[in-house]
C-alpha cells in the first residue's frame, strides 16, 4: 500500500493520540468498518484500525460474510435455511429471525447500526429495525453513505473507484492517491466510523473470523537464484506474523513459532519472489504455497532446496528463498495470496497467509509496472 511516509507523520502530528487539534470538528475515528458487494456478487466485510502498524502500513482485515464490527458488539447478517434471512449478535451468539419472505431474490441493500434496508425486484424496499426483527415498507429509500469524517488536515475519506476502495487520513499531500483498503468490490452496504477501538471480547472476535489482507507492488529488474536476495533490496515485502493473519491456528505461539515475508519483482520473461521465512522446526510437509491469478506454485521448504527455479538458504534467524517461473502474465492486475503451511509433528498444520481465499479466489492483489519500467 502507498502513503507509509505520509502515514508515520500522520502520527507524529496527531500524537498517537486519537485527540485532534483545537477547532476540531468531531473526534477523530480510531477505526473504520466496513460491509461491501464484491464484483462477483459475494458479501465481504472490512475492519482496520486508522493507527499504522510498526511498519507504516494499516493492517486491514476481511471476511467473506456481512459482519459490522462495533466497540462492543458486532452484528452480522445472513440467510438460514430456506432462505429466511437472520440478524446475529456475534460476540453474545444470540440470534433473532428478520419477518421478510423467503427466497434468493431478497438482497441487503444498506446495513446500520440498528437498521437494515433490503430490496427486491418488482416490490417496495423494506426497513427492519434491529435487534427487534420488525420489518416493513420502507417510506424513504437509505440515505447516502458518510464516507468523509471532519477533522484536523481534511479529516478523514474513503472512495470506491474501479473496484478498489482508498482511504485518506489527515495532512496527505494533494494529489495523493491515500492507501489502497480492499480490490474487487461492486457497492458499500455500510461504513461505520468508530471512535474508540473494540473491547476485548470484539478484538478476540476479529482476530478468529477476520483474516489480514495483503498486496504486493512489483519491482522490475533481474533475478539471479543464488538465496543471497541483493537485487531484493528496493522491493517491499508483504509481512506475515500477526494473529489476523493466521487462517488456521492449531498450537502457533507467535512469529517465532512460524512467519514468513513475500516480495516480487517482474524480471523480462518471468515473475519471480522472494522472502524469509522463521519456523522453529522446518520439516517435511511445510509448504509455501503461491496463488498468482489462476497458478499455483508449491514450494516445499526444504533447507538447501534448488530445484525447479526454487532456492532455499539458511541464515543465522531463520531461512531466505528465491523462486522464478518462466512466463510473465501480462495482466497488470492479478488475485494474489501466499500461503505457508506449517506442520508441527503429526498434528494438523497452521496455515499463515498473506490474504484469505474466497471461493477459490485470493483476497489479495499483485500489482505489476508496465513493461520496461
């Protein structure tokens, strides 16, 4: 994502603070949520904290289902047998039916914090009031979307532009084109600023349903597959080593147990990648998987492994890796996901991943400069 720069000043001028200057208008949002339609007409859910990680990137965290995280609650909403949709307060598991018809041609159209308006062909919308399930016509149509919150340097905004939506934090410059959230979606259903960040039943909620979502940007240049990663160095990886990011969490303790980082680099008649990986017990059946598009490359981690355009080398905290395929696709766009398969004895594995896979399709993105960049 671009702006990192832009974003450690942010909080510098803001004091890591979350509290605007004085003549403030309204607090300053400490986390953003979201409920979107992505392009292939599948829910998807967004939530990320404004502050930057560590890193200057704001790490953002997706599900496949319509789920709006609040301070101390989330609610969420689906269809259940027959298709009868149903409102759930996921954090108390409590589960209250919504009076609509069955049927597939319901859809959500608006999502808020104690209304949802739905639609369908040929008929008026309906407007439920939540939690109680009481439904019926709605007299005038959702209003629009806040996407702008006041505040100190232009405040805050979000835009969903050709699919992707963009954030801007206060005091980017003009011109800036903010940090890429999410790629693939058609419409918002909600957008839900939040001032204070989740209490710590909604954090533990996050953590296990919300994955972390990655993007790579390309460089151009050359590969040599020596494991020593020199030509690496302009290149900014993807960082794998928080609990959001962990899909399935059997016995992993932290990024010492297993993490792993990904970049890219476009060379003239191939794709290449490259990162580090930390494992405390690197064995058999530990794999890196690559989902670039509709490939799958599987690289199995073996120390000293060079074979088909793979080289793994050992290093004093852990392992590098370097692999090239022939062949560079020539969309400039493309799903992406990497994901590392940790096997820890005879138990089940721990996967870790750059972004989660819904119906086949990485959450991700790679992004590659146009050639002769």
């Amino acid at each position: 994502m671009g702006g990192h720069a832009q974003l450690i000043l942010l909080l510098g001028l803001l004091g890591c603070s979350g509290g605007g200057a004085e003549g403030d208008e309204g607090p300053l949002p400490r986390a953003v949520a979201l409920v979107a339609m992505r392009t292939d007409g599948e829910p998807l859910s967004v939530y990320f904290a404004v502050e930057p990680n560590p890193r200057g990137r704001i790490d953002v965290r997706v599900t496949d289902a319509m789920a709006l995280p609040g301070p101390r609650g989330v609610h969420a909403v689906g269809t259940s047998e027959g298709g009868r949709w149903r409102l759930v307060e996921e954090v108390r598991a409590t589960t209250e039916p919504i009076p609509l018809p069955t049927g597939p041609r319901w859809s959500l159209l608006r999502l808020q914090t104690r209304q949802a308006w739905f639609s369908a062909p040929g008929v008026r919308d309906q407007l439920c009031e939540l939690p109680s399930p009481r439904c019926a016509e709605a007299p005038t149509p959702p209003a629009p979307l806040t996407l702008r919150r006041p505040g100190p340097g232009g405040g805050f905004r979000l835009d969903l532009t050709d699919g992707t939506v963009r954030f801007w934090p206060p005091h980017l410059p003009d011109g800036a084109e903010g940090e890429r959230i999410v790629d693939g979606v058609a419409t918002l259903l909600a957008v839900r600023w939040l001032e204070g960040l989740p209490a710590a039943p909604v954090r533990e909620y996050l953590d296990r349903t919300f994955h972390g979502v990655g993007g790579l940007a390309a460089t151009e240049g050359a590969v040599v597959l020596d494991g020593a990663l020199d030509e690496w160095r302009d290149s900014v990886p993807d960082v794998v080593e928080s609990p959001w990011q962990v899909a399935v969490r059997r016995h992993w303790s932290g990024p010492d147990d297993a993490s792993f980082s990904v970049a890219a680099l476009a060379a003239p008649t191939a794709l290449c990648f490259a990162g580090r990986l930390r494992d405390d017990d690197l064995r058999e059946g530990d794999v890196l998987t690559l989902h670039v598009g509709e490939a799958r490359w599987t690289l199995p981690l073996r120390p000293g492994a060079e074979a088909d355009g793979l080289v793994v080398r050992e290093e004093r905290f852990g392992y590098r890796f370097e692999v090239c395929r022939e062949g560079r696709p020539p969309a400039a766009t493309l799903p992406f996901a990497a994901i590392l398969q940790d096997r820890d004895g005879e138990d089940e594995a721990d996967i870790l991943s750059t972004s989660p896979i819904f119906r086949g399709v990485p959450a991700g993105t790679l992004r590659l400069p146009p050639r002769g960049q």
